[in-house]
C-alpha cells in the first residue's frame, strides 16, 4: 500500500472515529496500542508474570472445565492434559484483539498481505527457514491442513506413517481422510526414545504415501537432528512417500537442543517432496483461535492439496497470529526458560520423591512423557481395566491401564494427565504431563502425586 493511499485511508477511519483501527486494518500491527491507553497495559518493569496461577475455571475450557465436568470440582486441583497453557496471554495479542474489536463488524475477510509476511519473517528469524509468502495457505488448525494433505496423497484404506508414541490427534485426522495407521514404535532406551528405521521401512506397503513427522515430537518432546531428517526424507523420496512435517511445537525448544526445520534441510529434493504445517497455537497459546498455515517448496503439492483445503478464515485468529508474530518474541522469550525450569523441576522433583515413576527431560514442548509402568503394577491397572473392559458393551473403547492410572491420580492426587495408551503403539506405561502453566501449581501437583503414591 503506497504511502498516499495509507494516510488517506487514515483520514477517512479518523473522521469515522476510527483512527486506531487503522494500524490494525492496514496490518502494521505495532500502531495500533500507540493509538490510545492499551487495554492491557505491558509490565512495568518489563517482566512478564508466569508465576502468579491465572484461573481459568468456567471459560468451557478443556484443560480444566471439562476435566470438572468428567470428574467433579472436588477432584481437580491441577488440569495437565490438553496442550494448551494457563498463561495470560501476551498483552499485544489481546491489545491487537481489543482495536479490532472497535469496528464492530465482522464481515468476510481477505488474507491480509502484512499476516503472510509476518510468518515469514518469524520462520527466518527464530528458525532460519526461507518461507515464500506465496507458498503459505492459512488455515483454521493443523488439522483441517493435514485432512487435506491426506485426502490429496493417501487413497483411503490406504496406511499412513506415524513414528509412536505419537500425537493422539493424528488418529483423528486420519479418520477424517479415511485412512489408517501404520505404526512405527519407536527404540526406548534408558527413556530416550529414537527411530527404529528398520521398522519404518518394513510398514512400507505399495500404496503407503504419506508419512506423518512431528517435530519436536509430541509426546516424547523429541528434537529429532539433522541426520534422522535427512534419512526419513531420503528413505520417503525413495518410497514415493510425501513428508508431512508438523511442526507445531517449534518454538518450544529447551537450552541446548536445537529444532531444524524440515524444510530447511541441505537436499533440495527431499524437501520438495515436504509440506509444513505450523500455527501459534502452541507457541502463543492461541489454540482456541484457530489459526495455523502449511507451506512448501513444491508448487505442484501445494496445488493439488489446496484442491481438498477450505481455507476458512478466522478474523481474530488472523488479528491475533499477526500481532504474535511482529511483537510478541519478548514474552516467548521470557517463556522459555520459564518451561525449562518446569522441565527441570518435575525431573529432580521425581527423581528425589517418587520412586515409582520416572521421567527423561523432553528436548522440546511444554510436555512431559512420564514412565508410570510400575504405578500400572502397583494400583493393579490391567486388571481393572480388563475387568471393566468385560462389563461394558462391546461397541465402546477398550479400557486400558492407563485410563484407569489416569483416574487414580484424579482419585488420589486430584491432579488429571493424559493416558498414554491415546498416543498410539508404545504408549503404554506412560502419562503425559502438560508443563504449560505457573511453577507453583506444579509444584502443588508433585506434591499431591508424591503424596498419594507414598501410600501404594
Ligand atoms: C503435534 C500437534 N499437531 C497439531 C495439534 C493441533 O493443532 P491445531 O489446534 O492447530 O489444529 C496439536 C495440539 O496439541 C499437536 O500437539
């Protein structure tokens, strides 16, 4: 938009008492909160607060509203389940919401240019991957993207490659395009997991055509290196296998480790045989927005998938991904090491308290993947889970012993995780823990857990 055109339009929003939409409506993002008093205003000494417990009790939200719900408010102390934080969000995003909230209307919307070029500008910032803006189709989640992806690559009935434990989100997405899983567990060893390549390869069927990746690995928390991607690309180009890439996690990654984009990798060919997924749900904790983005280097991909995608936009979402984006690296840094301290609590914590459980500290996300196999035997969860498995009608979902772990710490420590056995083939044993949220509410979740397993 040339310069004339900008102040013009400034003129006409000012007469129309709308001056301070005018930043967000042209997408410079940053002038809106200087166009008047910030609905919320950003810390006075610059630091964000992570630690004050922010309550989100009666907002419908999942993580603890619908575990009340499942369970009764007696019974829930601390939700660490879904993947999402209890954080206050960042003031820009909220502050970018509330201008955009004066133009009270909520009409049809376009892709705004400044959106697409704010993720691109994010993507070779933090992580050093060239994104053409013109090769970004925005979305309303990762999944309605990788619906579409395996709609355009996988016939149905066909299998899709998953490395497991993997994300319990990808069963669904492949029921939605109408294909199944092919499994691949994954090499466990002294709790770090790795690809077990052997394996992958023989799940290889003649019409297997996508494979799913999620790095940084939701639920092990894996950070998978240079090496690993560049053999899954090269052993997916060889098969005829397109690499979908999740890369939701990304910018959760802990000091020291280090996330690479499988679109930056150093063989051109394996990464035009890639889509890209992303979106700031995680990262900003935004999920309920429902705003996310692929990419890819290959036009043909992208071409055919977009065949399949509706690409429903969300005015807000888009609002609140762009003012993320362009302003709001200094809460995520802040963030970070924040999580990292989460992470190496509950390592120590459960090293030194509980000697029934044990956790290897992820390399990236807010998650982590903890080892209960002894809880199982202790608490008898296999055969109570087979028992009520027998009693119930043979149309439901098998009961497993991690559901019925899962409704022990509920029981007992008043603290809700998530089953493993959700996350495909090798998730037995194993909870996941959502870290996303204020150090003294995990601490009061150690506590408990500690407390109720002294007793077993
Ligand atoms: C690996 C992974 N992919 C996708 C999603 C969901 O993404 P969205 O809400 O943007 O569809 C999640 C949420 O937990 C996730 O962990």
């Amino acid at each position: 938009m040339s310069q004339k055109t900008q102040l013009n339009r400034r003129a006409f929003l000012r007469t129309a008492g709308m001056t301070a939409l005018a930043g967000a409506a042209m997408g410079t993002g940053t002038s809106m909160a200087t166009a008047t008093t910030p609905f919320v205003p950003e810390p006075a000494d610059g630091m964000y607060d992570f630690d004050t417990p922010y309550s989100r009790v009666g907002t419908d939200c999942i993580k603890w509203d619908a575990q009340i719900t499942k369970y009764g408010k007696e019974n829930i102390e601390v939700g660490m389940g879904i993947a999402d934080m209890d954080f206050q969000a960042a003031p820009c995003i909220t502050n970018a919401l509330a201008e955009r909230c004066k133009h009270q209307n909520w009409g049809y919307t376009s892709r705004p240019a400044s959106l697409l070029e704010a993720i691109a500008k994010w993507n070779k910032t933090r992580h050093g991957v060239e994104v053409d803006t013109d090769s970004i189709v925005l979305a309303s989640g990762v999944h309605p993207g990788l619906i579409a992806a395996l709609k355009t690559f996988s016939p149905p009935g066909s299998r899709v490659l998953l490395m497991t434990p993997g994300y319990n989100g990808f069963y669904g997405d492949l029921r939605g395009s109408q294909t199944l899983p092919a499994d691949s567990p994954m090499n466990l060893v002294n709790g770090r997991y790795s690809i077990n390549f052997a394996d992958l390869e023989r799940r290889i069927a003649a019409d297997t055509h996508s494979l799913i990746l999620c790095n940084p690995q939701n639920p092990t928390g894996n950070c998978w290196s240079q090496e690993d991607l560049l053999r899954i690309g090269r052993l997916c180009l060889e098969r005829r296998i397109v690499v979908l890439a999740d890369e939701i996690h990304c910018d959760f990654v802990m000091k020291g480790q280090k996330y690479i984009p499988f679109a930056s990798l150093p063989d051109k060919d394996v990464v035009n045989n890639s889509m890209t997924f992303k979106a700031i749900s995680k990262t900003f904790s935004l999920a309920a927005m429902k705003s996310a983005y692929f990419f890819s280097t290959n036009p043909e991909y992208l071409e055919r998938v977009q065949v399949n995608h509706r690409a429903d936009l969300n005015l807000l979402g888009l609002v609140a991904t762009e003012a993320a984006y362009n302003e709001g690296a200094p809460w995520l840094d802040q963030l970070l090491p924040y999580i990292d301290g989460n992470h190496e609590l509950v390592e120590s914590y459960m090293k030194a308290n509980m000697p029934l459980v044990s956790y290897t500290r992820a390399q990236g996300t807010y998650l982590a993947w903890i080892d209960v196999s002894q809880v199982v035997d202790r608490i008898g969860a296999k055969a109570t889970a087979a028992e009520e498995t027998s009693r119930q009608d043979a149309s439901m979902r098998e009961v497993t012993a991690e559901m019925v772990v899962e409704r022990w710490f509920v029981e007992n420590a008043k603290v809700q995780l998530n089953s493993g056995t959700s996350y495909g083939t090798g998730g037995a044993g194993h909870m996941r823990m959502n870290l996303g949220t204020s150090r003294q509410l995990i601490q009061l979740a150690l506590d408990n857990m500690a407390t109720a397993l002294q007793k077993l």
